[in-house]
C-alpha cells in the first residue's frame, strides 16, 4: 500500500531536503515533523536528542501511516537511525555530512565542515573522516547559532555581516569546498557563498532524494493531501504553507 514520505526535522532545515526529494518525485505526500520547541538539537545531549526525535516520530505516526521516513537532521541522524530501523519496518534514510563526495572531488584539498557541535564532537563524523579524507585537510567548526540564523532567515534574509558575525573565528577565504553538515544551512547559502568566496559549497540533499527514489518502489503515494505536524507553533512564514502545500500545523505533544 502507497503511503506519504514522513520528514523529522529539529525545525525549518529538513525542507532543504524536501526541494530535493520533490524535485524527483514531483506529486509525492509528505508530513513534515518538526520539532521546534527542541530546537536546535546541536545543544541537547545525545540522550535527549534520541527521546526527542523518537517520540516526534511516533507522534506522527499516530497520526497517520507512512511509507517511509526521512531523519533529515543531521545530529538526530547520528543518533537514532538504529533504533528506528530496529522500531519500524519501512525504511528509515537518515542526512549524515557529505564527507566522502566531498573529498572524492577534491582529494588534496583543504575542507571545511560546517555542522552543529554535537554532529562536529561525535564518534560518527570522527569514522567517516578516518574513512574518506586521506589526504585532504578537513577542518570543523560547530554552530547553533548558524542554525539559530537559519531560522530566522525564513522571515528576514540574513546579511553577509550576519554570518560574519557567527563565522569570526573562521578563516573565511582558506578553503576549496565548504561541507554544509546541518541541513539547516543551505538556507543561508547565500551569505555563506559571500563570505567563503571561491569555495564550492556541498550539502546532503541531492544524495537524500537519490536514496529515497531508490528506495520508492511503490512504498510512497501521490497527489494526496500532506501533513504538518509541530511540537510548538513557530516556525516558516506563510509563503512556505503555499509553497510546500501544507495545511495549518498540527500540534503534538511528545511523550517523553
């Protein structure tokens, strides 16, 4: 039976990932789960973020069924990917930093990863560095201030002084590529492309929507009404409830 692609994300980064996933499958249902009231997850402890996230899941879940999940936080991803796989039998896609393409294109060159501080701290980012950046330097800087301002670039567009601001202790004009490791920060691409100047800016979203088209095979449904599920009623402007399709939210309480 077809059913809508499920989307978590700690709050508006995961529709970076939803451009992607729609542009390959034009006519796809969706819910978008976000958990705003927990935002940004890069300040919360492993713990937490598992609870968290598990229960934004199960709360839509609930609601209605789903023929697949996407975790498109890239600190939840690290977290709870097994133990949603382990919960649920439909596949479950998690955002993890795009080191290994990254590095793949430039394999001498000097790196940039920009995530949350917990993605930038963790065991799984320490194993794909170890795996993937022989011979490239890769540098890491870890913000949630960054994802603080992407937020807030839905209702007013941030300036290159803006992120100068949250980016001062980073070499702005040192590196070949930057890796955006949070899918909240392709929303200030913009900005960011002024300040790191030359350097190719590399997200996840394009291998995402690769995996969940693969992995379709009739599991998602079309044409169908989507859904908007938030655990606090903040978040994008109105123009996103026309762009995305998206009825009023609906508020859920996570059972923690």
């Amino acid at each position: 039976m077809r059913r809508p692609l499920l989307i978590v994300d700690s709050g508006s980064g995961g529709f970076t990932v939803l451009d992607a996933i729609r542009e390959r499958l034009p006519g796809l249902s969706y819910s978008y789960a976000a958990d705003y009231a927990g935002c940004p997850y890069g300040e919360r402890s492993p713990e937490e973020i598992m609870r968290r996230t598990m229960a934004l899941v199960n709360a839509a879940q609930s609601r209605r069924q789903h023929g697949m999940i996407v975790i498109a936080c890239n600190t939840a991803s690290t977290q709870i990917l097994p133990q949603l796989r382990d919960v649920y039998s439909i596949p479950v896609v998690g955002v993890v930093p795009a080191i290994k393409p990254a590095c793949e294109r430039y394999p001498m060159g000097t790196l940039l990863l920009l995530a949350t501080p917990q993605t930038v701290q963790g065991d799984y980012l320490d194993d794909l560095v170890a795996r993937f950046s022989q011979g490239v330097r890769l540098d890491r800087y870890g913000s949630t201030d960054l994802v603080r301002l992407a937020e807030a670039s839905l209702h007013v567009a941030p300036t290159l002084k803006d992120v100068a601001r949250v980016l001062s202790s980073v070499p702005a004009k040192s590196y070949d590529a930057v890796i955006l490791g949070c899918t909240h920060f392709p929303l200030l691409k913009v900005p960011l492309k002024l300040f790191f100047g030359d350097a190719e800016l590399i997200d996840s979203a394009q291998g995402i929507a690769s995996r969940v088209f693969t992995l379709d095979e009739d599991r998602l449904s079309f044409n169908a009404e989507n859904a908007f599920y938030v655990t606090q009623r903040s978040g994008p402007p109105s123009s996103f409830f026309v762009r995305y399709a998206l009825p009023d939210p609906d508020l859920v309480e996570l059972n923690l």
